[in-house]
C-alpha cells in the first residue's frame, strides 16, 4: 500500500487535552483542509489548484426527507425533556445558570401520585396506633388516635400543600406523632432513589449513548434494484422488521407488502450488517444481547447465534474481512473477538479508561486494516490491539490530549473504521474518531496524529457515520455523520494513492426531518404540535444506498433515517449537475441571489403521501394517559357500612375482603358482569362545567363523540337515578388499594364516594372511562421517569407481593422494557407478506 | 434539591469558556447543555439583545455556509461584525478569530470574491486581531500560494517573520518558526525553478554564472528557515524533503543525512513513515551499503509491514548471505499479505510463491511453520476460500495461480482454492498448473516428507 509522500505539516505536542494554542495552526478553516501544500515543483502549482472542487454539492431532490412507511401503532411519548428535571428558578443574578436538578417537585409528585405505594407500610406499621372502628368509645392511650375523628377534622378538605390550613388539636397530635417517621424516613428513602434516578436521566438526556452506531442497516438484495431495511420497531423498539423495498428508478422507493418480523426480548439499540465473501450477515445489538443472522439464499434472515451480556454490550461490528466474524465490548471493559463457530475470544479487558480517568464505562470496538488486529476506544482515546499478542499490550491510536489538539472536555463519541473504501480512493487504513466538537481522521499507520481535523459544528451528540462509495468515478467519498437530533452532514474527502487525506470542498448540510413540517397539510395547533414532537424525535439510525446505475439517469443517493418514534424517512440526493457554477466562469452580470438557491419544491405527490402519513399518525391512539391517583374520600369510607349492607352486595364485598387479604388488585371482572360502556361517576356537572368539558373535548379533538355521548345520556337520562347507588359499588373496583388492611379487623372496605371526590384533581383530563387497572396499565401509566424508582422502592418494602409489575418484569431488564411487558404478548411471528416464511425463530 | 454544577458541566458556550475552565473539573464538556439550559429559566444573568441578535446572526451564518449560500452568508456576515464593539470582553476578544474563520471561508467560495477582497480582508482582520496576526498571515500566504501568487506571499511571510508585538511567548516563538519554514519553502519553490532553468543552460553561457549565484543565494536564506522548525517535534515532511533536495544539491551529503536520522530517530517526534523512507530514498541515492539500508527498513517494517517498500526489502533481504535475513525476508512476505489493502497485490503473491519453494528446497520447514502457525486459524478464510479462488480466477488468473500454489503449499493439495484452480481448464497456464500440481506434492508442509 502507498503512504503518503508528503504529509500535511503539523507540530505534535505530548501532554494533556486543553493546550491547543498553535498546534491547532492549520485546522482553522474547511478551505485550509481543502488545500494542499504544491509538491516539489511549482510547475505542479496548478494541479494543486485543481484539487479543490469548489462546488461539490448534493442537491437534496426535495426540500426535506418524506416518510418512508406508515407510522407505527405502537402509541409513542417525546420523552423527557430539561424542563421536567431541572430546577427552574434560581439566583438571579449569578452570572452563569446552575444546573440544578429537581428533586423536590418530582418528590412531591410522587408522594401525590403514589401516595398509596409511599406511605401503605409505614400506615401498616403504625396500625395499632389508629383506631378505626368503634366511633364512641374514647381510648385513653395516647398514642392511638382516632381515625374517623381525625379525618373529619380535615372536612373532607386536604390542604394541598396549604400551611395555613386549620389544624384540631388531634391533627397536631397526629402530626406531631407521625412528623418525625413520615416526614424522614419516607422521604428520605425515596429522595435518594429518585435522586439517583434523576442524575441518571439528566446524564441520559445529555448524551444517551445506547443507540451509538446507528439501529437501521440496508441488506442489498437479489438484484440492485431491491433490497431489506432492518429496523426495530414498537414501542419498546423490540421487534426487527425486515421490510423489502424497491428503488425504481427516477422514482420514489417504495416499500413492498408488509415487513417481516422477529420479536426479541429487549430493545434492539444496534443494527450492523455486511457482506464479506458473499455472505451477508446482520448482527444487532441489544442491552444485555447479542445476536448475528444470516441472510440465506432467499435473503430470508437465519438465526446463527444469540448470546447474553450480563454487563451490558455497548457495541458490536462486523468483521470486513472474515466472514461471520464479529467484535463486541461490553460495560466492564472486556472486548470478544466472536465468531458462530468458534464462540467467543476475549482479547482484551480493563475495566480502566484508556488515557486518563473517566467514569463513563461506555466502550467500543472495531476491525482495522489487519484482521488480526481490532481498536477498541472509550471516551479517552482509542487503541489497537494485536489479538494474537500478549494480552494488555497496543498501540494508542488517537489520545484526547494535545496530539490531537483536542478541547477541554473533550471525548469521544464515535468511533468507526471506514472499511468501505474502494481501493483506488481512500487507504483501508483510515478510522474515523468524532468528538463532540470534532472529527478527526487517523491513519493506523501514523497514530496519534490526525491526518485531517474538522470542527463539525453540530449541536447534538454524533453517533452516526457512514462511509459512501464514490458516487461517481472520481475520487471523492461522501461521508455522512447524523447527529441525535436529526442533523446531517455531508463531507467530501479525497486522499488517492500517495496523497494525504484531505476535505475536496466545503462540507455540506442535509434537510433534517423537521424541514419537512412545511409538506404537511395546515393543522390545528394541538396536532401541529404533536406532528412537531414526532419531527423532531432523536434519529436513531442511518442507512444509505446507491441505487443502481444503469437504471438511475444520474448517479443519486438515498438516505433513509430512522427515528426514536418508529418513522422511517427517506431524502433523496443527487450530485450537482449543471457543470459548476465556477465564480471566473460566471459574467459578473449574473445577479442570481445565489448561485444554489435551492431549486427543490414539493410536488403535490409528495404532499399527499405526507398528509397520508399523517391521517395514519392521528389514528394512532396518543400515549396512555398519565396515571392518575386514586383518590379516597374518606368520610364515605367509614361512615357507609350500613349503606353498603343494606344494598346487600355481600358477594361483592366478600370478593373484596378477599382481595385486600390477598393483597393484589380488584379488578372489575373480579365483581361480575358489569355493563362496561357505563360512564365513571363523573362529577355532578351543572351546566357551566358541561360548557368548559365540551371545550376540553373538543380541544382534545374529540368533540363528535363528546357530543354522541352527551345525546346518548340525555336520551337514557330518566333511566339513570334509580341506578345510581349501583353504581357508587363498580367505582370501587376501579380503586387500587395498595395498602394492606387486615380484614379481620372489621375495617370497611373502600366504597364509593357519592359526589365529587374533594381536592382530588385528576391528573389528566383524558383518563379512559373504562380503564381498567390491570398490571400493564398500571405500569403504562406511570411517568416513564418515575418507574424505575418506583419499583426500587417496592424491591426494598416489606410488602413485595402488591407491587403487580413485579409479576411481569424481569428485575434486570431497564426501564424501558417495562414497556415491553405489552407488547410481549404478541407470538413472535416472522411473518412474510404472503405465506407463511420460515419457521420463527426466538433471538434472545 | 442538588447542586450538579461541580458534576455536571456548566454550561459551556464560547463566551463562558473562561468561567467554567475555572469552575469545572475534568469532565466532559456538551456543547449542546446551553440549549437546553435555555429552555428551562433557571435563573442566571439574563442575555442582552445584543449577544442575541449577535449568537442568532452567528447561527444563521454558519447555516448558510453549510448550504454553501455563500452570498447569503456574505450578507449576514456584514450584520455580524457588530460583535466586534462587544462590552463583554471576553467575546470581544475571540471575535476575531470567529469573523476570520467565516469571512475567509466565504470569501475563499464566494463566486465574486477575487484575489484583490481576500487581500483586503485578510489585511483588515490581521490588525484588528493583534493576537492573531501570525496566524492570520500564515493562512493569507497559504491562500496566496494556492492562487500562485508566489511572490506575494513570500512577501506577507516577511513581514509577519519580523511582527514583534508584547512579550514573547513560547507558542509565539513556535509559529515565527512555522512561518519562517513556509517562507523557506516559498524560497525553495523559487530555487527549484532557478536549478531548472540552471540545468538547462550552457555552462559556457553569459547567464549560466548569474543564475547560479541566485541559486546559492537562495540555498543559504532557506536552510536558515528551514532548520530551525524540522528541529520542534512534528510532521514537517515538505519542509524537511525540500531541505534535503537543497542539502544534497550543494554536496552536504552528511548534513541531509543528519537532518533525516534526526527527523527519523528522535524518539520526541511521532512516528512518521515518512521520516524512514526519506532516509531509505536518500540512502539509495547514496548507494549506501546494504545492511544499512535493511537496518533502515527494519524500522519501517515495524511501523507499517503494509508498505510497498517492503518488497523492495525483501528483495533485500534475499539478496543478503546472513542466514537471519532470509528468514526475516519470509516474516516480510508474511507481514504484507496480511494486509486487507494488499491482498490482491500480484506482486508480493509471486514473491512469496517462489521463496516458499525456495525456501522449503533448503529445508527450512520450521521457518514456514513458524510464521503459519499464527496464520492458519485465518488465513484459509482471509485469503483462500472458495470464493476467493472463484473471483480470483475471473479477474485475473495470474493472481489465481500463485494464490493457488502458495495454498497447496501451506495447506496441502486437499485446500480447496488450489483444487479449485487445478480444475480450470486453461490453455496457456495449463502447464505452469501442472508444474505447480508436482511442487505441490512434493514441497507441501502439510505432508513433509519424511
């Protein structure tokens, strides 16, 4: 292999990151990397000249990408944002914002929210300090105080966080008595979990590294016209799909029938595929798993291998020389060498960061030119290691220090081999390191320094990069870096033969999702808004295709993106074509305003497959509403057993006792048959509040059936009264009454409450009528954020059989597969378009 | 309530950069924190309208340079320079530098911009930034330069060689150096042009005795600028083959051949491939004996065994009588058909071929074992599989056959690329297969003869 004859002059300095005065001399600009210095000659001065295309430019065919497929029917939530974790308010006169995360609120939201979950042991533990039952007769003890008195002190009127609140003597007595444990150990206790959970989101939020590589692969197909995107989707991004599409040619792709699918047991964070040999394999990564396929002759995926993780893989790639060879590292620092036939190879392992200390245990690792030797990096740098030498020994490849020139705080994000280049371009040799300020190319065999260096400018994390094949016989290859909020680069390098890598023209941005907003048709500002939340969710995934040439008038490039949501997007480009607008080439007259105003428009084709997607987007039911409390009104609950008797609904009461001794949730079928279209005990509405829930509903976007609805119960209005008490006894199934009461004790159980329940807000206004608190959505409702620590503290209580979820969730699995629990039920079918393929096979 | 600030990095902008190098620790720095502190009012000193306007007009700048909107980008530029009366002093200062980076890039694709503006620009932006005048200069002669504006850029690098402006500072002194280095090789670009001109006069010619005064002239300056940088840590490769050239003009043979050791063996500098093949070309040219020739590509080979000198080395090696060398010259071959970028390289299949069976004629069997042993879990499948000897033989079946024998030879006549190849049908090759079939057979290591 050539090496470069004359390198790019750089001064190389040894020491720590932060001391990057003048060695960063010649990375300044994009048109510096552009140049080159003249060879020996200066006769050659005009070949380097020539070097630098100024107008390489990949015109998109439209202004933004356009949905590939039909949006999902899994129900999908932005997630969390900086607003909900972060202390708003502040010193004001600081000169710097503090990031302040906070935990108060959501604490107080919790113990709101799951009141039941946060104070039912500690109610159980000081049980025999209250007394229930027995309203007449005074107890002289006291340390036991009386519930019912108690509680009609309080009036039905809970001071919501009101401290001017009037408070009886007995209250004081109560608080007094129960300050000191409610008010530490509870609190305490879940502050330090929801505190943990917190950092962990924020840092998430920052930088979520999971989907690093990219979770969407291109599998060419039969003949270059066809061929597979793999893609998770779901809600919990845990299903593969296989869906085969077709590039017509001077046309849209188009997706043919429906995907075929495989169900796996985690979230699916990354997909890799690559032909080696004429053998094309698909290796995905999950949290804890790993699994590699093979495409078969009738490019119908086989499963080759799963394996488990158990400290969690945070990367895998494939070989590009040995097929069915593959390379993963996981969280504790270990790197495998894996193959389907002869298992796994641990080459190397240190639990320690490269270059200097950093806590993050997210690890990477990938092929190099020699198929003996692998990188693996970390955010400190990136090293090769010989698998064949003695363990622990390498060559540090790229050190974020001043070799590199690098920042303050500066770390590696991604890096990536850049395998597919074609020989008469690129060197094999070169890796690709991004940071989150630069991007640096090294040659393997001249580490530490970086042949080219580029401020990348992008103000998200980039996680993904693709190296394209050049698209047309020359030698400049596109290289693609996708930042996590939907930013896309396009950078052009050359480096033939004895040349050193260089940038051939200025870099280049490609529409993101949300430059799409424009196609879709005008929308209220509710759905507007909610079609902007799906623009704008993190790309996950990136694949690229060259659609065949001799089918193609010019030679073009399609880009597909694939979306946290489940969108697949795809953006055509295609090279500029009009022989460059070179500025000695062009009469001064022109007065064009630019010389690439962009020419791309929507076709009306394109606005209706946009407002198409969209009608199939609004039909997807929006997220589960958020969980509301249930709520108690306390009065009813001990002043109505007599009520309760005289119904003679002792059956149902019996099921209830039954329910509470066992300690799991009432369900509604648990009562009998009930008529389940019955309207919840809505509020006594007058007619100012009929006005204010016709607005909501309406605002919801569900006026109509409001209106049905309403012309419903107006006509089955005479029927209602005598059927009300009835019904006061189905509320109460809906209750969830974590807390464990002894029925033994005599204790009442819960009854309905007659009017509104008092204080009790619910949380949202679109709680279902008929919602049902079966484990699943019970575990749906809950704010994703809250999940986890929720179900910290159900590990540590004492009364571990309430917790319904535990039944369904495996306690390793994070907190996203909680979702999964839904979903799982699914039988996990590959299913083909038409017939029935192959006979599924489970990948985790 | 928490206090991340320590933990969790403030935020870091361009204009707190100063503030938080104080506050923050050694922890990661999210260039995108800003933002999403933005969304949230968590308190902190308002934004004026003036960083506003001046941070939105900076974003819309570096969009439209994305989008190579160049005139567009020249319009915003214009509202930009307001950053420049800045009263934060911070941003004042770093202004500069911003508005160098975006006004000479878009200057540099501007399709009305001319030689002439970038002049003018780059002239004004030197003298605003005070501190980076050299660095401005550097980059307006590299500009030049490229324009072919030789002259004028010597000139710029002049005067920037002799800017003198407060107390000297060590990274000050290293960029004088850079600059004086890349007028030496303005200077030498002329001297080399002169020699040209030089060896095509007469000697006895009027002017023959003018032009070579010039050219000792010039070798003089540029060696003074040159030799001061190539001695800083770095890649310095035209500078330093520039120097040679001139060095080895004049009949220094020792002093170029101490700047290359130098350049090669200091142990400061990284470990460039090309300081080591300087010195082998320069060794060449000196016909220098050859065990110091080997004993520079030695080196070479440790640092990139893929290089296509190493054939030349291993044609070295051959040639040499010490026993070491021959086996080292195998340990060659080996090296650079690992190589993914090597593997169809005809050449170093022939060499391999025909000194495997040479050197399994002289009974060195453990010699190739050696170097198999490492191999043979791989290279069966990197290099010899089925579908390798398919492909091979359609693109070029000369590559085929020495593929092939060297498989028959390590794997015996049973590997599957060699009976894959015995079976093609090839007239003109048929009895170079033949002959191979029988060394196969007889030299294999699979079956050593016993």
């Amino acid at each position: 292999m050539d090496f470069p004859s004359s390198l790019r002059p750089t001064l190389f300095m040894t020491g720590p990151l932060g001391l990057n005065d003048v060695s960063d001399l010649s990375f300044m600009c994009s048109w510096q990397n552009a140049l080159t210095l003249p060879e020996a000659q200066p006769q050659n001065l005009k070949n380097g000249a020539l070097h630098v295309t100024k107008d390489l430019l990949w015109e998109p065919a439209t202004p933004g990408p356009l949905p590939m497929l039909p949006p999902l029917v899994d129900p999908w939530e932005p997630g969390l944002t900086a607003q909900d974790l972060l202390f708003r308010g502040g010193y004001r006169y600081r000169r710097r914002p503090r990031v302040v995360l906070d935990v108060t609120e959501q604490i107080s939201r919790f113990l709101w929210d799951h009141g039941d979950v946060a104070f039912a042991p500690l109610g159980k533990l000081m049980l025999e300090n209250f007394k229930l039952v027995g309203t007449g007769s005074c107890t002289k003890k006291t340390t036991v105080v009386n519930v019912k008195k108690l509680l009609q002190d309080l009036g039905g009127h809970q001071p919501w966080g009101c401290p001017w609140a009037y408070l009886s003597n007995r209250q004081r007595r109560f608080s007094i008595l129960g300050g000191p444990i409610l008010g530490t150990s509870v609190a305490s206790h879940l502050a330090e979990l929801l505190h943990e959970e917190l950092v962990l989101r924020w840092e998430q939020l920052l930088l979520d590294e999971a989907c690093t590589g990219g979770a969407l692969a291109w599998v060419p197909g039969r003949t270059p016209q066809f061929g597979q995107l793999v893609y998770p989707a779901g809600g919990a991004l845990d299903r593969l799909h296989f869906q085969e599409v077709v590039l017509a040619p001077g046309d849209n792709p188009q997706f043919l029938g429906k995907p075929g699918r495989i169900q796996l047991q985690g979230p699916v964070r990354q997909v890799v595929t690559g032909t080696v040999q004429g053998e094309t394999l698909l290796a995905v990564r999950s949290d804890y798993h790993c699994a590699v396929w093979k495409f078969g002759k009738q490019w119908q995926p086989a499963l080759l291998q799963a394996m488990q993780v158990d400290k969690g893989a945070t990367g895998i790639s494939l070989s590009p020389h040995l097929p069915g060879e593959l390379a993963i590292c996981s969280r504790s620092g270990a790197v495998c060498l894996w193959s389907p036939e002869n298992g796994l190879q641990q080459v190397y392992k240190d639990p320690e960061t490269l270059v200097f200390r950093d806590s993050s245990s997210w690890r990477w690792a990938d092929f190099t030119a020699h198929p003996r030797v692998l990188t693996v990096g970390d955010r400190t740098g990136v090293k090769m290691i010989d698998t064949q030498g003695p363990p622990g020994c390498g060559l540090l490849l790229f050190r974020v220090g001043a070799e590199a020139s690098c920042q303050k705080g500066e770390r590696v994000l991604l890096t990536q081999y850049l395998r597919h280049s074609s020989p008469e371009c690129l060197p094999p040799t070169l890796h690709l390191v991004c940071t989150q300020f630069s991007l640096y190319l090294v040659d393997e065999r001249l580490p530490l320094v970086p042949m080219l260096k580029w401020n990348h400018g992008l103000a998200s994390p980039i996680l993904l990069a693709q190296l394209l094949p050049p698209p047309q016989p020359g030698c400049v290859q596109p290289l693609l870096l996708g930042g996590q909020a939907g930013q896309l680069q396009l950078l052009h390098l050359a480096g033939e033969g004895v040349s050193a890598p260089r940038l051939a023209g200025p870099p280049q941005s490609l529409p993101s999702r949300t430059d799409s907003l424009p196609a879709f048709p005008l929308l209220e500002p509710k759905i507007q808004w909610r079609l902007q939340e799906r623009l704008k969710a993190p790309t996950i995934g990136l694949a690229t295709v060259v659609p065949p040439l001799p089918l193609a008038s010019t030679p073009g490039l399609v880009v597909f993106q694939l979306s946290v949501a489940g969108d697949v997007f795809y953006q055509q480009l295609r090279p500029q074509t009009d022989s460059s607008p070179h500025r000695d080439a062009r009469p001064p007259s022109d007065t064009r305003p630019d010389c690439h105003a962009p020419t791309a428009s929507w076709t009306p084709q394109d606005t209706a497959g946009c407002s198409q997607w969209l009608k199939a987007l609004l039909k997807v039911p929006p997220a589960p509403p958020v969980w509301t409390a249930p709520t108690f009104n306390h009065h009813h609950l001990l002043g109505s057993i007599e009520l309760q008797r005289e119904e003679g609904a002792v059956q149902q009461l019996g099921v209830l006792r039954e329910a509470m001794a066992q300690g799991r949730l009432l369900l509604q079928r648990d009562l009998g048959s009930l008529p389940m279209a019955e309207p919840p005990p809505a509020p006594e509405s007058g007619p100012a509040d009929e006005l204010s829930e016709r607005l909501g509903e309406a605002w919801a976007g569900r006026g109509a059936a409001w209106w049905e609805r309403r012309r419903q119960v107006r006509t089955s209005g005479p029927k209602r009264q005598p059927r009300r008490p009835k019904r006061r006894t189905q509320l109460s199934s809906t209750f969830s009454f974590s807390g464990h009461v002894d029925p033994s004790d005599g204790t009442s159980p819960p009854h309905s409450p007659e009017g509104p329940p008092a204080g009790a807000v619910p949380r949202s206004p679109m709680t279902s009528p008929s919602q049902e608190l079966t484990p699943d959505a019970w575990v749906q409702g809950i704010p994703s954020e809250r999940r986890q620590t929720l179900r910290d503290y159900m590990a540590k209580l004492p009364l571990q059989r309430d917790t319904p979820e535990h039944a369904g969730t495996p306690p390793s699995s994070q907190a996203s597969s909680t979702r999964a629990t839904h979903s799982r039920q699914h039988t996990p079918i590959l299913s083909g378009s038409q017939r029935p393929r192959k006979k599924p096979r489970m990948g985790f | 309530m928490s206090d991340f600030s320590e933990e969790l990095k403030g935020p870091v902008t361009d204009d707190e950069q100063v503030e938080t190098s104080v506050l923050s620790g050694a922890g990661m720095h999210f260039p995108w924190l800003q933002a999403y502190v933005e969304t949230v009012a968590i308190g902190g000193k308002r934004k004026k309208d003036f960083a506003q306007t001046t941070s939105a007009c900076l974003s819309f700048i570096q969009e439209a340079l994305l989008k190579h909107q160049w005139q567009q980008a020249a319009g915003y530029m214009y509202s930009y320079f307001q950053t420049l009366e800045d009263s934060d002093s911070y941003k004042r200062q770093a202004a500069p530098e911003i508005i160098w980076k975006l006004g000479s890039e878009i200057l540099f694709y501007h399709p009305k911009s001319n030689v002439e503006t970038f002049n003018t620009f780059a002239d004004r932006m030197k003298n605003i930034g005070i501190m980076n005048y050299l660095k401005i200069s550097l980059q307006h002669a590299l500009y030049l330069l490229h324009h072919g504006m030789l002259e004028d850029a010597k000139r710029n690098l002049s005067e920037a060689e002799t800017w003198r402006h407060g107390e000297k500072t060590s990274s000050r002194e290293i960029l004088i150096n850079v600059i004086q280095a890349y007028k030496g090789l303005l200077q030498y670009y002329t001297w080399s042009k002169k020699k040209t001109e030089l060896s095509k006069l007469d000697k006895d010619d009027y002017a023959y005795s003018a032009v070579a005064q010039d050219v000792f002239n010039h070798s003089w300056k540029t060696s003074v600028n040159i030799s001061a940088l190539i001695k800083i840590p770095g890649v310095w490769d035209p500078f330093v083959k520039s120097y040679v050239e001139m060095l080895e003009f004049y009949g220094d043979r020792d002093g170029a051949q101490e700047v290359l050791t130098n350049y090669a063996y200091d142990e400061k500098f990284p470990s460039n491939p090309n300081a080591h093949i300087y010195l082998y070309n320069f060794l060449k040219r000196q016909k220098a004996p050859r065990s110091k020739l080997i004993s520079v590509l030695k080196i070479l080979y440790q640092i990139v065994p893929s290089h296509k000198l190493m054939l030349e080395f291993h044609t070295l090696l051959r040639k040499s009588e010490k026993e070491e060398h021959h086996k080292l010259g195998l340990e060659v071959l080996f090296g650079v058909l690992d190589f993914a970028g090597c593997t169809k390289n005809i050449t170093a299949w022939k060499y391999l071929a025909k000194y495997l069976k040479k050197i399994l004629m002289g009974n060195h069997l453990v010699w190739v074992q050696e170097e198999w042993n490492s191999r043979k879990s791989w290279w069966p499948s990197f290099h010899f599989s089925y579908f390798w000897a398919k492909s091979d033989w359609k693109e070029d079946t000369a590559l085929a056959c020495e593929k092939a024998f060297v498989a028959g030879l390590l794997l015996g006549k049973g590997c599957r690329y060699f009976r894959y190849i015995l079976k093609q049908d090839h007239q003109i090759l048929g009895k170079k297969i033949k002959r191979m079939k029988r060394s196969v057979k007889k030299y294999s290591i699979v079956n050593p003869r016993l």
